[in-house]
C-alpha cells in the first residue's frame, strides 16, 4: 500500500553537466555542495573539470555547421519551443529560485522576463541580419554586399548573481545569431542552470548547441580564455584581474573578447540585437557584374 | 562525361621584342633629405635626435632621412591629439568636420601623380599600381568617410554614437598611404583625433599626407604622424591616454598588442595576416580564372595580406590551368618599379626578400615542386622571381603560412567538400575566392568559407564602401563601408 502524502520520500534530483545534448556526470568525479544563504545544502553538483570543458568545445564545434547552416527562421522555431517548454515548467523554477534566497514575487519576475526574452530572440533570429547588412555601392562593375555570420564556438561564463535571467540572456543571443557555446553557469546558484538544460534538451535545440557546466569560475577561466578552437569568450563580472586574464589568454588565438559586466539584465537595456552583433563577424562578397558595350538602358 | 577539347593555344608574345622603357617621370615628386615628425600641426624635431634612412628598394639608394620617435615623442603627439580632441574636433559641428575630410581627399587627388612617384619610390611598387589604385582609392576613402561624418545617427538602427577618444593607428609598409586613408578617414569622420605611425620602410607618403593635413589647415592635433620602427609603435600601444589602437600587420604582433591591452579599456580593431584559398573549379571560364589567379597572388609583389597564396584547382582541369599559369608567369614583366609597363616590381625590403627566400627554399624542402619564371632579374635591389609550387601537401609550411610574397602553392581537389574544408583548415580568415560558372555552387561556397572578404569570379578587389577585414586569427573589426564605423565609435 502507498505511504501517505506526509510521509513520503522525496525523490531528489541528481544535477549534472549539459554536453552534446547528454546529461554526463563530470569525468573528474569532483563534486562540491550548493547550499542556500544559511548554509543549508541544497544539492550535490558536479565540479566540473578542464577535460568536461573540453569535451564541450567538441561537442559546439561539432554543432556549429548544422546549427549556423539552419534557416534563420527555423532557429527563431526552436528558440520559441525553449520558451515554450520555459513556460510549462515555470513552477519547477520558481521553486529553485526561492531556494536560492529569491522571493516567490522575485523568483516568478525572473521567470516570466526570462521566457520573454526567449521570444524576444526567437523574433530577431531572421531578423538582426537585414538591419545589420548592407549592398555596397562599390564604385567599379561589381555586386558587392556584406551580411552578418555566427563567430563560432563561444565560450561564456555566465552572471554569478543573476543565475536564471543572466544565463538565459547571454545564450538567447549567441544561438539566435548561429552560434554555438559553453556556458559556465553560477557557481553558487547552479540549479537552475541544470534544469534549463533540460528545457533545452526538450526543445529540438540540436545537441552540442548549448553545453552547460557547472563548477568553480577561477579553476575553469583560464580554459575558457586559451583554447585554440573557441573564437569568442564573453564574461559578465567586474573582476579586473579575470577581465585581465581572460584578454591575454584569448590574444593566443585571437578570439572576440566580450564584456558585460556592467549590463542589467532586467531592464530593457538588457536585451538588443547588438547583444547577437556581439559574436557576428561581418562576411563581404564580390562578384563582377557584366558590362555589355553598346547596350543602352530601357525598359 | 563528354570529352571537351581542351583550350592548347599558348598564348604568344614574342619574347624577342622586348618593351622599350617607359619610366615614369620623377620630377613631380620632390622628397626633402630629411623629414621631422609631424605633431600639433608643426613640423617637429625628435626629442630622440635621431634619424634613420629610407632607400629605393628597387636601387638600393638612399631617399631620404626619416625622424626616430621615442617615448618622449609618442607623449607628446598623444598629448597634442587629446587636446585637439577635447578641445576643437569633439565640439565641432559634424558638416563642418567633413568638409575638412573632403579638402584633404581634393588635395590627395590633386597631388595623385606626385603620391605615386613616391609611393613606388619608397615601397618598390609598379607604378601603374600605385597610380591607378593606391593614391586614388587612398583618396576616394577620405571622400567616402567625409561624408558620413554628420549621419552617424542613421548607421546604427536605434542608438547615438560617441567618438572614441584618441586613436593610436600603426599600419604596415605594402599599402603605406592607402592604409594611412583607411585609419585616419573614419577615425575623423567618427570626431575621433589620431596619432599615425607608418612603417619605417615606408614613411614617405605619410609624412607627405601630413603636408596636405597642414595645407589643410585641420586644426592643430587632430592628426599627428609620427615615424620610427617596432620601439615606437609600441610606446602607441601602451600610452595610457590611448582609447583605441588600430593595427595592420601580422597575426604575430597583432597578438601581442591584443595582449599588451588586456588590462585596459582600450578598444582593438586588428588587421592581420592571411592565406588565402583560391578556388577553381571545372566549369570556371578557365583563362579568366587564371588571370585572377596572377591577380590574386602577384599583385603588389604579393605583399598583401588579402593575397590568394593557396590555390586550389578541381582535378580535371588541374593540368591544364597550371600549364595557363606557367604560360602566363612567362609574361609577367619584372623590373624598374617606375616603369609604367612593369608588372612586378621590387620586394619591400632586404629582410622580406630573406623570408621570402627562405620559405621557397623550405617548399624545395618539403617536396614540393617549384616553377619559376625564366625573366631576368635587375643587378641591384630586392627582386623576386613569380614562383608556383605543385605536389604542395596540405600540411606543407608553404600551404600554411604567410609568406607574404610572389609565391604561390597549388592543390588539387575533387569535390566541393573536400576543397571547403582545405580551403578552411587553417587558423587564417581573411579572403578566399571562388571561380566558377554555377551560381548556386558560388553562393554554397561563399557561405561556407569562413573569411571577411570572398571574391567571386574576382580577385582583390577593393572599395571605401566594401568592409574588409578578417575571422579568426587575420584579426577583428571591419575597415571600409558603413561597418567601418563601429571601429571609432561607443555605440550608446
């Protein structure tokens, strides 16, 4: 016979890393304890190592062909369908947000803004490029226009303190614009980053996409600035030294170094299209056109 | 597949009849024996009291003496150009900045023969290509980003710009005056003030833009041109006062400026190497292709950074177009860069013949099989034979890196994707090109070639209105076009 409601066991939720669309434990084994304001702990989470980190730059960099070579209108489909799936399990993470010190009015603010702008991006993703493009009116007998492309991998680690609305904004952006990432949630709010992930696993978002890691910023910066196959690196914190580090590692290979420690993700300032134009690089195409002598203009 | 019968007609010039010269006349182009570094609209001496020379590559003979900027001087150009910026060129009304822009495109345009002479003088370039494409694209590009001074507001959909400071703009030595064009142009055209560095082979035409910026009469600091070699351009990099650096050169020292800034609010644009893929395929119309191809590679010496060093030719043609290239190499004339019927002229520099020797002598090395052109060479100066290497291996040095000069590496390949990932594996991005008939085949390919600039049945093309710049290590930021804007300005 079923237990009573009162008595029964809860089940708890195991959290782990979000790579190549697969939920893996962290190879390394590690796993630290996330616990609330008053130390009370909340979960286990992975401590997610160098070698996970590179694993997922495997996994984006594998995803990038597929996903920059989707429609553009098809990738504002999918980015709905994750607010969407944001949407029905809205209370799940209302709940991880009050266990993380939110209010109930706090925790369902930062739901509902970041569903919208979920849909906010989904809206620019076959739109940003006809703003952002131009046909050049060279002076010689050419067909010339520019248009906006994906940088590549993107390597980011999200705002520290607002760990749903932060996260969901700095990778609403890099995916909408063709780009694929790995995103380096909260390390002392990572709940929520774990479930998103299962949103976006349920949302036809190709695998590899977006990779999730949870774990210790200091230990996983430096990676995240010197590898050679990741073209972009955003970070979201005032830390001058980290800032510092991070432009001198990513001269290694030249990527885009973005920095966005002074944007509010809640207010309207916290969402544009130039946040896309931050990991777009701009492709220029020529090609002659004919000259016929002697033909005239008419209709 | 249907037999075609392939093009064997060899085109003939007959090699007996030699051109006559035809040399340029050098009297409009006058160079004082010494020139002073150019900062706060004067002509000053340099703190340093020191002068280096700047030869004719092409003679090896002194030209002039050029000013040697130290720290002291870096300070002083700096300091002129923030004042200059807080001072005058911040609060003038927008119309009234153009207009100064346009008078300096005029004067260029005036003085074009003049820029020329020196340019090739200087540098070693044809000087069919200094006159018909460095001076009056150098010019058009201050035509161009006069005009966009007062309508910033309508280049960026829903916010206002703001200038950016003081620019610190250090640029290399195979397009000296163009490139001077594409940093000061929208540097001014954005309310931004500028201190320009040329390369200290190719000093001349910069020093001699600073003569038109006084006749001008721009307001004292706005532009300060100073001289000197790598000491120099690193006292630009880290001056503290400095709110943007804009470099063109190699990927080498464009990482280690990115790296210099790192503790800094300064903003980058950076404008560095390439190796560019050249693609043609089976259907291209294939003497076109070929011309694109000695275009793309032996257009001024190969010293560009846009150059289309890699070529990759589909397999049943290959034989074919290298036979066309050979054919074609044959003709090229290489000589007295002031000749108007040169086609190639003089390397850049001693050191840069040295490196270019160097990988044509690893290519050797590596197996692969070099043609050279059977032209003479001139007795005195750095000249270089157009050189082509085939059975060139993916992985060969030569199929790598940079060489920055008249040689080419040739491949083979068989389908469309085999030659996209060839034409990308490589930590460059710069430009590519495509040759073929098909329209659908040029935009799958121009969509997946990861570089700023593809060419389409063309090669090394170049327009003020056409962004230019690179993916992955051959840099960020756009010059050229409304997108150049963004380099110079806070966008708020």
């Amino acid at each position: 016979m079923a237990k009573t409601l009162e008595s029964r066991l809860e089940v708890l939720k195991t959290y782990k890393l979000y790579i190549g669309g697969q939920f893996p434990r962290t190879e390394s084994g590690r796993y630290y304890i996330a616990t609330n304001a008053k130390g009370e702990k909340l979960a286990n989470v992975c401590l997610g190592s160098r070698k996970d980190f590179r694993d997922a730059v495997v996994a984006a960099r594998g995803a990038f062909g597929g996903w920059s070579g989707r429609a553009a209108f098809n990738r504002g489909q999918i980015l709905y369908r994750i607010a969407e799936m944001l949407e029905g399990r809205k209370a799940q993470f209302i709940d991880e947000l009050m266990k993380q010190e939110s209010t109930k009015v706090q925790a369902e603010n930062e739901v509902n803004l970041c569903i919208d702008r979920l849909i906010y991006y989904s809206g620019w993703c076959d739109k940003f490029q006809q703003l952002f493009s131009a046909v050049n009116p060279v002076a010689s007998s050419h067909f010339n226009f520019s248009v906006p492309e994906p940088t590549g991998v993107v390597a980011a680690i999200a705002p520290q303190n607002d760990s749903l609305l932060g996260l969901v904004s700095v990778i609403a952006p890099i995916i909408a614009g063709g780009n694929t990432c790995i995103i380096l949630a909260s390390h002392t709010k990572p709940l929520c980053a774990v479930t998103f992930a299962e949103v976006l696993n349920s949302s036809d978002l190709p695998g590899g996409v977006v990779n999730i890691l949870t774990g210790k910023v200091s230990e996983l910066v430096p990676f995240f600035a010197d590898h050679m196959d990741v073209n972009a690196t955003a970070y979201c914190e005032g830390d001058a030294v980290t800032q510092k580090m991070i432009k001198e590692k990513s001269s290694l290979n030249v990527k885009r170094v973005v920095l966005y420690d002074k944007v509010k993700w809640a207010d309207a300032t916290g969402q544009s299209p130039y946040f896309i134009m931050d990991f777009q690089e701009i492709k220029t195409t020529w090609h002659p056109i004919e000259n016929i002598g002697g033909a005239k203009a008419g209709y | 597949m249907a037999t075609k019968k392939s093009n064997t007609i060899k085109l003939k010039f007959d090699s007996a009849r030699s051109l006559a010269p035809a040399p340029e006349s050098k009297s409009a182009a006058k160079i004082d024996p010494q020139y002073e570094l150019f900062i706060n609209g004067k002509m000053e001496k340099p703190q340093s009291k020191k002068y280096f020379p700047t030869i004719n590559p092409a003679t090896e003979e002194k030209l002039s003496m050029i000013a040697e900027a130290n720290g002291a001087d870096v300070n002083k150009a700096v300091t002129a150009a923030r004042n200059a910026y807080a001072k005058t060129w911040k609060k003038m009304p927008p119309a009234e900045r153009a207009k100064y822009i346009y008078r300096i495109a005029r004067m260029i345009q005036e003085r074009a023969r003049e820029f020329a002479i020196i340019e090739t003088l200087d540098g070693g370039k044809p000087i069919r290509e200094s006159r018909d494409f460095d001076v009056p694209t150098a010019a058009n590009h201050f035509f161009y980003y006069a005009g966009w001074a007062d309508k910033l507001e309508y280049a960026f959909p829903n916010r206002r710009t703001e200038p950016l400071g003081v620019a610190g703009q250090i640029i290399p030595w195979n397009f000296p005056l163009l490139m001077a064009a594409w940093k000061i142009a929208p540097a001014l055209a954005c309310g931004n003030t500028v201190v320009l560095k040329p390369a200290e082979n190719t000093s001349l035409t910069a020093l001699k833009l600073a003569e038109i910026i006084q006749e001008a009469d721009l307001p004292p600091g706005v532009v300060n041109i100073i001289t000197g070699a790598g000491a120099t351009g690193a006292a630009i990099v880290n001056h503290p006062d400095i709110n943007k650096i804009a470099f063109t050169g190699s990927t080498e020292v464009g990482k280690i400026i990115q790296r210099a800034i790192a503790g800094t609010n300064k903003k980058a644009t950076l404008e560095l190497g390439g190796k560019a893929a050249n693609i043609i395929f089976d259907d291209a119309p294939l003497d076109q292709a070929v011309e694109g191809v000695i275009n793309g590679i032996f257009f001024n010496q190969g010293h560009v950074c846009c150059a289309g060093s890699r070529l990759y030719v589909q397999e049943s043609v290959f034989k074919e177009v290298v036979r066309k290239l050979k054919d074609r190499l044959e003709t090229l004339i290489v000589g007295d860069p002031i000749d108007k019927n040169t086609d190639i002229g003089a390397i850049n520099s001693k050191a840069q013949l040295d490196i270019i020797n160097k990988y044509i002598k690893i290519g050797q090395q590596e197996g692969a099989e070099m043609y050279q052109s059977s032209c003479a060479l001139p007795k005195k100066g750095f000249f270089c034979r157009p050189t082509i290497f085939t059975n060139v291996a993916q992985s060969n040095r030569i199929a790598q890196e940079e060489i920055f000069g008249p040689v080419l590496a040739i491949q083979s390949f068989r389908t469309d994707d085999e030659v996209i990932e060839k034409a990308n594996n490589t930590p460059y991005g710069l430009s590519a090109g495509v040759w073929t008939d098909k329209g659908s085949k040029i935009f799958n390919m121009t969509t997946k070639l990861r570089a700023g600039v593809v060419w389409a049945n063309t090669f090394n093309k170049f327009d003020p209105g056409s962004p230019f710049g690179g993916y992955k290590e051959s840099g960020y930021g756009r010059e050229g076009g409304v997108h150049g804007l963004n380099a110079y300005v806070n966008i708020v």
